[in-house]
C-alpha cells in the first residue's frame, strides 16, 4: 500500500464520516478521560504522536506539563495542515507501516489507528526504535465479524481479540504494563450494535444528536474498565 493511494480516502473519512465524533462523541469523551489516567502517571517531556490527525489529542498529551517538542504524522495531508494551522511541533506526511517514526521521544501515542492498518505488526516495529520510555496505544477489541458494517465505515480492517494486542506489541520488543478493557454493556455491545445497523453518530452532530451524545456521555460512567471493546495500552521498551 502506498501512503498516497490511502491518503485521499482519508481525507474523506475525516471531511464526511469522522465529523464531530472527536468533539462530541461519548466514546472519545471517556477514551479521553481514561488516557488522562494514564497519562498523568507517566513521565515525559517529548511527545509524538501516530495517526495525529488534526490534532484532537495535542492538548491532551499537553496537559498538566510543558512540553520541549511534539510531533505528529498522518497519512492524510488535509488533516495535517489543519494539524498545522492550529498546534506548534513537527508534523509530517507518512505511513506508519511504511516508515518509522523520525527521532526518539519519551512518550509515542497511537490512539485509534492499529484497527485501520493491514500491517499493524510492521507499524509497532516501526514505532519502537523512537519510544524513549513509553508506548501509549488505545485501538477497538471485540468480534470483527459481529460489527462489521460499522467498522468498514471507519475504515477499519480488524477488532483485537483479548490478548492479541498484546502480543503483537510484545513481540515488536515492549513489555506490557497495563491493559484496560473498557465499555460494557452499554457502549459494547448495546451502542454498538446499534451503529452497526446505521450511521448514527458520524458527520456533523445536529442538536438531536448532542443531546443523545450527552445522555451516553452519562450512561457510559456505568460501564465496566475491566471488561469492553475500547482498549487502552501502556508499554515500555524490553
């Protein structure tokens, strides 16, 4: 796969169906707070992120400290030089599978990007020579099969199974610190199977769908961080 034929499809998938998912979206609402977690027990003064697309994560890598440098790549140009247009730091055009990260850096984030990837083993290895002290990963667990129409809308090409992810990370030279399963029942499998019959909650968010959005966001305090589809990973070099 070449980074320019993927690119343009990536464009779109953020102009049409990615929308205000990142804003207003109850699972990235809580993917959010769980990074935080994670984030404020790590120490780092570097950051780079993988698949940073617009830059929805920079202020959340930012928080609570000052960081001597940033950087980010992404496959799709648009959401780069939006990326560009608001945050300072060292963004760049590039295919994870491809190309390895440029530099060293404390911390190396990838947040929702190992589901879209055909090679996600090569793109681990291509992440590892640049983690100084850690590797955060958030991707989507659960059955490929019983999602698929919603998933192939994302653009995605897999859901891990529990334990895959973490050894496909293992076996590009880390050593897993913490796992956190999170999401059921009501994200995974209740909202879940919902979208897949639909495409409730892509594009722009009308007032109807803040409002639903909103009600989940609450809902979703119940759910599980032991047990779910949404996957949150800590890792160090080995």
């Amino acid at each position: 796969m070449e980074p320019n034929e993927a690119s343009h499809d990536y464009d779109q998938i953020w102009a049409e169906v990615y929308g205000d998912m990142q804003a207003h979206g109850p699972v990235h609402r809580h993917l959010h707070r769980l990074l935080r977690q994670e984030l404020q027990r790590l120490p780092y003064r570097s950051a780079f992120e993988v698949g940073c697309g617009p830059g929805h994560n920079h202020d959340l890598i930012a928080e609570g400290r000052t960081l001597g440098s940033f950087g980010g790549m992404d496959i799709s140009q648009d959401a780069l030089d939006r990326a560009r247009a608001t945050y300072s730091g060292d963004f760049s055009l590039g295919d994870i599978q491809l190309a390895a990260v440029p530099g060293t850096w404390d911390l190396v984030f990838c947040s929702l990007v190992l589901e879209h990837l055909v090679d996600d083993e090569a793109a681990l290895r291509n992440m590892r020579p640049a983690v100084g002290q850690h590797l955060v990963l958030t991707t989507i667990a659960g059955d490929f099969e019983r999602y698929r129409a919603w998933d192939e809308r994302m653009g995605h090409v897999r859901n891990y199974k529990r334990g895959e992810l973490e050894a496909k990370v293992e076996a590009a030279g880390f050593r897993v610190l913490t796992t956190r399963y999170w999401g059921w029942p009501f994200y995974s499998p209740i909202v879940r199977l919902v979208q897949n019959r639909s495409a409730v909650g892509t594009g722009s968010y009308g007032r109807g769908t803040r409002l639903v959005a909103r009600v989940l966001d609450l809902l979703y305090h119940l759910n599980s961080s032991s047990r779910g589809d949404l996957l949150v990973l800590v890792a160090e070099p080995a």
